[in-house]
C-alpha cells in the first residue's frame, strides 16, 4: 500500500492536471551527461551479439492511454517488429480514453498497491508519484544506460527543464514532440458554399454561418434537423467562441506581466459565455457537447445534420473520408481562429507543446534497468524510425535518405493516414517525434491548413510545474473544490440554467472558497520553474 501522503494527494492530482499535455519553453539549463563519444561507446556495450536491445526476454506492464482507432497488441504491424527489436513483450492493461476517466483510474491503480512496471500521466502526476517513492528516480539510469537520450538533451536543454523536479530528480522518460500539432475550427466547406457563405472570420461571422445551417438545410432533405456546431472535446470543443474574447479554456492558469492569475475569475470571460451561451440557446451548439463520445461526434456527420467542428487538423481529411461514404461531394476545411468583438488579435492556444506526457518506472519494478535500456533506443535514430514510421518497407521505405510512408498508410479509402497508423499498431510511447512523420503523412491541403493556423499560436502556461507537498495540501483542500464548482457553473453559464448576469457572484464565491491562496501557489511554483 501507498504511503499517506499519496494517499492524501489523489483529488487534487486530478485537478492539477486535467489535461494530458506539456509546455515548450526555452532553458540555458546543461543537460548532465559524458561527452558523446564515450556515450556512444556505452551504448555500444548495451547491446546484445543479435542485435536486440536486450539479452533476454521479459513481460513488461504498461497502464497508458489508448486510442479509440487502436488495439494494444505485440503483433500489429507497427509493434511486432519493435517488440522483437527490444526483446520486450508488452503486456497492457485495461485504460479510460477519456482524460479525466483516465487520470482518475490512474490515481486508483497507484491507491491499489500493486503497480505497472510502466505508466502514463502527466509531468505533475508523475513528479508527485516519484517524490512519494512510487516512482523511481531515473538520473543515475539516464546517467548509465541512456546515451541516446543524454545527446537529444544536449541539442535541447528545454527538455530538461521541463522533465526536471523541483528535488532536481527526473521521474519520467518524456514523449517529446516534434511539432505543434493544433486543434482548429473544422467546417463543412460544400455546405458554404452551397448557402452562398465565406469562410467565417469573426464572432458575428460565425453566428451568422451557425444560423444559417441551421435555418437554411444544408444537407437537403427538407427537416429542419441540422445540429450546425458538435464536438467530442466537451467544453475545450468551444475554444472558438470563448478565445475570441482574450481567454482560453486551454488553461486553468495564464501569466500576465509575470503574475499569474486564474482564467475562470478573468472578467473577460463574462462576455465569452454570453456569446457562447447565445449560440446555445438558439440551437447552434450541440446540446449534448458534454456527453458526446467518439461515436456519436462521428454520427453527427456521418448523418449530416452538423457542418463545423473544433478538433486536430489531420481531422479534416479523416471527417471528409467518413462523410464521404455518404456524399462523395463532401469538401472539409479548416479555418483560422477568429477575430473577437474587442479587438484582440486572432489567437488560439491550443497547441502540441514540447513534452506532452510521460512514462514513471514503478520503484518495484524488477526491470528497471532494462526499461531504461529500451526507452534509450525509442530516442535513438533506429528506435525514432521505428516509433514513427513503422516497418521499413512495408508503412515506409527511405527515398534519398528520407522516410516516405508506402500506399498501405497514405491511400486508404477509408482512414487517414494518421487513423490508419493507429489501426496498425502504432502507440505513443516515450520517444521523439519526428518531424519528418507529420512532412510525410500530411497531404499539400492538410499541410497548407495547418500552416495556415501556426502564425496564430501562443504559448500557453506550462503544466510541467512541480509542488511542495505542503502546497499540493491546499490545493488539494481548496482547488479541488473550486475546479468543481467551476465547471458546474460554467456549463450551467451555457446552458442558460444560471444567468450571465449571477457572473460577478460566482467571482465572488471562488474568491470565497480561497482562490487567492491557489494563485500564491502557482505563483511560487511558476516562479520555481523559471529559475530550473
């Protein structure tokens, strides 16, 4: 069994990260490690005379969050040859898809005692896990058995600094990504241009559009059932309504002239759930943006009654070939984020930021050293080819020295080719994203899509901070109880069950319930941070 303080940190580690994500952000920081040539001469003592990563085979337990499009298996194309590579047989256990079910299941397995030798969470959960002694510190493992990953860290201090504890101990192997990959308004582009509509550009363009999908049928069948704007995202899924106004659903916490403050008592908010809950009442939203899944978000246009979305943007090619089954005439796009009513400059803050998430070693695991053996070749050359790109070929061959994905990934009928790398096997480990992966996969209209959204980003406020036990107390105490009250009062804000205008009275019952004492917290935390 776990000791107390774990124990007594459970609630609040939900809260504290309820999104499984990372930050990027810069660091002078020097890496610890050998010079590379003696690293390299390490790395080659690791290996065994066959090749493998290691000499024997083990069975290795692994808790980490899948994909709806995937199956966890050692023998799916993408995994089998990465299983007999590492000499690892990958045994993996039951978890949600859901962020928050996730984090909650998560936080029960660590309560229960008997752990995965590998799990997946979010820096803060992972941090707080190996200062409690769930999970082991990784330094003099890095040190001796991770040269590969000492040489990334060296080309880019930043990764330090935002796996690093305040202990100064590393508890997790990051998934460090190559890209910002973004979530955008998706639309029904056929459905503009049958209505006579441009791409919406502003707030009041968008209500316009939404209104007139709803009230002119765009899918032609003569009802009046069009649900214009759905979402699987729940309450970020409306980041298009509420960003616009200065404030964004993509973080509990923001930084303004280095204080940081709390998005949900942002008095700008008051006019980004107004006009969102305006849209809400007049039927513009999907009523049942909290409760849609995968399956139902996907019905909404499989049946054609929704024409815009907010999501990631390989998304759109992935919609375009679902609705097409039905409508080969479908066109899908993407669009910039909006220009608000106040003046602000389009933004969005939904980004892939440069550690997403993590993997801890149990501090029971029997193979620990092993384990470290393994993720150093994930962040390899070899292993990131593998990672990323599968089989060498059979989901890709090398033209001029460059990965290029084969037909079996880029020309499905009927999946993206991202979706399609999951059918096959591929899953998010802890390793490099490669930047060639998304150059390689992404067709020029996806591409110019993407690229179209970039300049719009800006960063948002880092979920790689790390808490005093002391501090996780009351924020434990206080925190959870204000995050719960917040998003039932900010739904309710929407869905008109609660008036705008009792706005400024919730203000003052988070205020009430300690809010202040929260942001003295993170303030100290973020401070921290900055001097790692």
């Amino acid at each position: 069994m776990l000791n107390s303080q774990w124990m007594k940190g459970l609630t609040g580690a939900i809260v504290v990260s309820v999104a499984l994500t990372g930050c990027q952000t810069g660091s002078n920081e020097k890496a610890a490690g050998t010079p590379e040539a003696k690293a390299g001469e390490q790395g080659n003592k690791q290996a065994s005379a066959d090749g493998k990563v290691l000499d024997k085979k083990i069975e290795v337990s692994v808790f980490m969050r899948p994909r709806p499009e995937s199956v966890e298996s050692n023998d799916l194309l993408w995994m089998k040859p990465i299983s007999e590579k590492t000499n690892v047989n990958f045994k993996w256990l039951k978890a949600p898809t859901d962020t928050n079910d996730y984090i909650e299941k998560f936080n029960l397995t660590l309560a229960g005692g008997s752990l995965p030798d590998l799990m997946e969470a979010t820096p803060d959960l992972l941090n707080k896990g190996g200062e409690n002694g769930v999970f082991e510190p990784l330094n003099k493992l890095i040190d001796q058995y991770m040269p590969n990953f000492k040489k990334l860290v060296e080309k880019n201090p930043a990764i330090m600094k935002d796996i690093k504890s305040d202990d100064g101990n590393i508890y997790f192997f990051p998934q460090i990504s190559a890209v910002k990959t973004i979530n955008l308004q998706i639309y029904r582009q056929d459905w503009l241009d049958k209505l006579g509509l441009k791409e919406p550009k502003t707030t009041e363009e968008i209500y316009q559009t939404l209104k007139a999908f709803k009230e002119k049928d765009p899918n032609g069948n003569g009802k009046n059932d069009e649900i214009p704007f759905t979402t699987r995202n729940k309450i970020k899924g409306l980041l298009p309504f509420v960003e616009p106004f200065g404030v964004s659903f993509e973080e509990d916490f923001y930084v303004e002239n280095g204080q940081v403050k709390y998005t949900y008592t942002d008095p700008r908010l008051k006019d980004a759930l107004a006009f969102t809950a305006k849209l809400y009442s007049e039927g513009l939203i999907d009523k049942e943006y909290i409760t849609n899944d995968q399956k139902i978000w996907e019905s909404r246009f499989t049946n054609e009654v929704s024409g815009a979305t907010f999501d990631s943007f390989p998304r759109v090619d992935y919609l375009e070939k679902l609705v097409a089954k039905a409508n080969p005439n479908v066109n899908m796009t993407g669009l910039i984020p909006p220009q608000g009513p106040t003046g602000i400059a389009p933004y969005t803050k939904s980004q892939q930021t440069l550690i997403k998430n993590g993997f801890g070693i149990s501090s029971k695991s029997k193979y620990k050293v092993e384990l470290a053996k393994v993720h150093d070749w994930f962040y390899s050359p070899e292993g990131q080819l593998a990672m990323n790109f599968g089989k060498l070929g059979e989901t890709y061959t090398m033209e001029n020295n460059e990965p290029k994905y084969t037909d079996l990934v880029m020309k499905d009928k009927n999946n993206s080719p991202l979706i399609k790398m999951y059918e096959l096997g591929h899953r998010e480990f802890a390793y490099a994203w490669d930047i060639r992966y998304e150059n390689a996969m992404v067709p020029p209209k996806l591409a110019k899509i993407r690229d179209s959204v970039t300049p719009f980003i800006k960063d948002k406020y880092p979920v790689t901070l790390s808490f005093k036990q002391q501090e996780r107390d009351v924020l434990n105490s206080k925190f959870t109880e204000i995050s719960t009250y917040k998003d039932e009062m900010i739904n309710k804000f929407i869905m008109g069950s609660e008036p705008i205008s009792k706005f400024d009275d919730y203000m003052k019952q988070i205020d009430k319930m300690g809010i202040d004492a929260v942001l003295k917290i993170q303030q100290a935390s973020y401070d921290r941070y900055l001097k790692r």
